[in-house]
C-alpha cells in the first residue's frame, strides 16, 4: 500500500472518532467538520515526511482542535496566533492527548455523532445524506451521484438537515440508558437504510449505488465494535454481510435482476459469509432474537444451501412466522407466502396473502408474487392480470422486464406448468 493509500484509510477510520470529539468540544457540525478538514491537510503534509503518529484519531483531534481555536481567535482578533510548536505533533502532546481518549469517551463520541444524524427532527432520507457526508466523510458529489440527484439538491438536502439539527437544540451530552437505547434503535435503522438504498438498486443504477451498500457494512461494523455483545447489532451486522455476499451473482451483463434460484452459486462471497453465519451463531447464544437476527438467520438459511432444492423452506417458514410477531408487517406476510408456498403449496401462499390486497395495492412485489402463484396453479388469466398490475406498479425497467418474463411464460406454456415461485424480493 502506498503512502498516499494509507494515509486515506487512516483518515478514513478515524474520521467518526475525531469529528464526534471535535463536535463535543465545538458543538456545532460545521466547526467540527471544517476542524476535521484542517487537520487533514495538515496530516497529509506531516505523516509522509514524519511517519504516522501513534494515534492517528487522537493527533487529528489535538490538530483540529487547535486549528479551530485559532480560526476563533483570528476572527475575534482577541489574541494572537499561537506559535507553530503548539499545534505540532509532539509525542508527549500526543501521548496525553491519547491516554485521555479511553474507551468511554470513544464510544460516547461516536454515539454522539450517530444520534444527533439520527435525530427525530430529521426524514429518513436527510439522515441518510448526514450520516453520509458527517460520519463516513463521501463528499457532496459521491453522495448525489448514488442517489441519482444533482450535487445541488444534495447540497440543500445536507444543509437543511443542519439546520434543522441547529434549531431542535438536540443536545449535545451523551444520553441516558432509556434514550440511548431507543436511539440505537433509530441509528440501526437508518443503516440499514443505506444498505437498502444500495441494495435495490438495479439496472445501470446498480454499480453507482453499490457503495451505499459497502458503506452502510462499514458502519455497522463500526456500531458492532461499540456495542460487541448486542444481539441486534450482531444481527444487522450480518445480514447485511449475507445480503451483500450475493452482489456478484444478481444481476446478469445487462444488469437484469437474477432470482436466487438462479444465481451462480459459485460467484457468492463465501468469506463473507461464514463472517455473517458467525455472527448469527454468536447472538443467538444471548437468547434474546430481534428482527434483524431473525432476518438474518433466514438469509443464512439461504446461504448454506450448496442448490436451490437445498433450501430448508420449513425453518424459514418458522422464522418468518417468529418475524411476524415482533415486527407484524404485511411486506413479512408477503414474504413468508413464499415459503408457504414451498412447504405447503400455492393454494396456501395465495390464502395467506389475500387479505393484504387492501394494504398492499400499490405494492409492485404483491402482485409479482400473486402472479407467480396463480400461474403454478394453472390459472393462467388471473396470472396475466396480476402480472399486468405489476409491471404498472414497476420502479424500474429491469423490474418491469423481470415480470414481462414471467407474462412471455404464461403465453408460452399456457398454464405455467407448475412452476415454483419466485417473485418475491427477498429471493434475489
């Protein structure tokens, strides 16, 4: 690795740290952030001719902090400038600096920046753009490239979050047990937020918002190491790392989605996830399961299944059927009528998912996955009608053409010649 190399990887992972400890001693986002960039430049000035520091976090935050205080001072014209030595990279400074920086005040500093991005004053899609840009440092343009919008829009999309961060007064002290705990409920969330941002992507949006989905990785493995025996956490962690695990095998040249049943197995991440499955194992030793492990146990499920006529259906009927009862969702039942449908057949799945026609009317998947069951079923008029809806419910062309596949089955076969199901998002 070069120099240069790392040195981006050293800002990089030290960024959360050293921008929650500057916006605990500033609070304010901007000074933090400007405090932050100041002492990066000066750290890719220093560290190639002096070597790295001991800490890297720790010299970013001395660095920034002084350099902001000079910029106070000079705009105050209270005092002069200090001299140069005071704002070096002294090793006895830097030692105190670092002995300083314990292991509560690292993760009270993070959590502090991850709760005030997550703040209730804010929609889910501005938290996503200022965890973005705060906590994992992309710039304006990488952020509106991913979600399709001009750097502009972004831009006002990051700076009223600010302002409205300014304007609810959200505090700046770490919060008590009870609030923290429903926080990191908010802070997972809008992980997986951005993880989904990437994941669903698809067609020639695909590649430009797979980042998303790395990066919302690399922050849950950030929250993991903040919070090692967490369940939840482990949970998120993983599922994630099995989801991302298949990103190779989804989508053919033309960036059409393949379905699950037929991906080339081969091309699965499998260090990626034995790391998920190891997870899973370790949390559910803490016997407490939330909706993230249990999303996560069914992907492994999935995962360990070396062939499709592999996959243990009966066990994620079971999970989605656990899921359904500490997170009752009408999407979960949809789900699940999938797994019906392998374990006790279409007429089942089409039961179970009638009564959520009024919820999920406008639910591209819905119909997709009725579409599918009538068609096993040899109903092949009540199929095309379904598919029809669903290709006029469609947010892309590469859904639009997935069903508009299934229909050209249907006109070919007749009745579907009992094929399985196989619309469903969660199998791709």
């Amino acid at each position: 690795m070069t120099d240069t190399a790392w040195i981006d990887a050293a800002l990089t992972s030290a960024r959360p740290q050293a921008v929650g400890a500057l916006l605990r001693y500033f609070r304010d986002l901007d000074t933090a952030e400007e405090a932050f960039q100041n002492a990066c430049l000066r750290a890719l000035k220093s560290w190639p001719q002096n070597g790295p520091p001991r800490d890297p976090a720790a010299w970013l935050i001395m660095v920034g902090r002084n350099a902001a205080i000079d910029d106070v001072r000079r705009a105050r014209r209270e005092q002069p400038l200090p001299e140069d030595e005071a704002i070096s990279d002294l090793d006895d400074a830097e030692s105190a600096l670092a002995d300083r920086l314990d292991g509560s005040h690292y993760r009270d500093d993070i959590l502090r920046l991850l709760f005030i991005c997550c703040h209730r004053e804010l929609p889910a899609t501005q938290q996503i753009a200022l965890a973005l840009r705060v906590v994992s440092g992309l710039t304006v343009k990488q952020i509106a490239r991913a979600f399709l919008v001009s750097d502009a829009a972004m831009e006002q999309r990051i700076t009223r979050a600010k302002a409205r961060v300014a304007q609810a007064n959200v505090p700046f002290e770490t919060p008590g047990a009870v609030e923290r705990s429903e926080r990191l409920t908010a802070v997972a969330a809008m992980i997986y937020l951005i993880f989904n941002e990437g994941y669903s992507a698809s067609g020639e949006t695909a590649a430009l918002r797979q980042p998303l989905s790395e990066e919302a990785i690399r922050l849950a493995r950030l929250l993991l190491r903040l919070f090692p025996s967490e369940p939840e956490i482990m949970g998120l962690t993983a599922l994630l790392l099995l989801q991302h695990a298949r990103s190779a095998a989804r989508f053919d040249a033309e960036g059409m989605p393949i379905l699950l049943d037929d991906q080339d197995r081969s091309l699965w991440n499998q260090p990626m996830i034995a790391e998920g499955i190891a997870l899973i194992d370790k949390a559910m030793r803490h016997r407490r399961s939330g909706p993230y492990l249990i999303q996560a146990a069914i992907a492994a499920l999935h995962s360990r299944a070396a062939r499709p006529e592999d996959t243990d259906w009966t066990q994620i009927d079971l999970l989605y059927g656990a899921l359904e009862v500490v997170q009752p969702s009408p999407v979960v039942t949809l789900n699940r009528a999938v797994a019906v449908s392998k374990v006790r057949g279409a007429e089942a799945a089409l039961d179970l998912i009638a009564p959520l026609e009024g919820r999920l009317a406008n639910y591209f998947y819905f119909f997709g996955v009725r579409g599918a069951l009538l068609m096993q079923l040899g109903r092949a008029d009540e199929a095309r009608t379904a598919f029809d809806r669903a290709i006029a419910l469609a947010h892309s062309s590469a859904e639009a053409a997935h069903i508009r596949m299934q229909l050209d089955r249907l006109m070919r076969d007749g009745s579907g010649s009992g094929r399985p199901v196989k619309s469903c998002r969660d199998s791709i």
